[in-house]
C-alpha cells in the first residue's frame, strides 16, 4: 500500500513537473495572444486538477479495496 502511494505520489510530481514546462512554454510563446495564452493556462491547470483528482480516488480506493492493487497496475494506471 504505501509503495502505491509514493508510486501515485511520483507520478503526480512528474506530471507536475510537465505541466509546469508546458506553463511556461505558454507564457513564453511569442505566437499566442494574451488572450490565447490565459485560456491555455486555464486549460492546463484544470487538466492538472482533473489528474490530481483521479489520483486521488484510485489512492482511495486501493485503500478500501486492497485487491484493486493488481488491477490497477496491470492497467498501468500506478
């Protein structure tokens, strides 16, 4: 169980570390309005928050039901 947690946790702060370049990539572009830019933003963080949000209920519910653990890594989601 706690290896799903640092492996959940790892990947989050991978992801993080993505969006962040993706971020500032954005803010950079010479090709994009300022308009254009801040939707983009908005679209990158709340992708961010939906992918926060889907760790957290596969963490959840390999908490209540230990036995999703293989499932969850076969499907390559941890």
């Amino acid at each position: 169980m706690i290896r799903v947690k640092k492996e959940i946790g790892m990947a989050h702060h991978k992801h993080h570390e993505k969006l962040e370049k993706i971020k500032e990539a954005i803010r950079d572009s010479k090709e994009l309005t300022e308009e254009q830019k801040s939707n983009a933003l908005v679209h990158v963080e709340e992708w961010y928050a939906e992918d926060k949000a889907f760790g957290s209920l596969i963490e959840g519910l390999i908490e209540k039901f230990a036995e999703l653990e293989p499932i969850f890594s076969e499907m390559g989601l941890i």
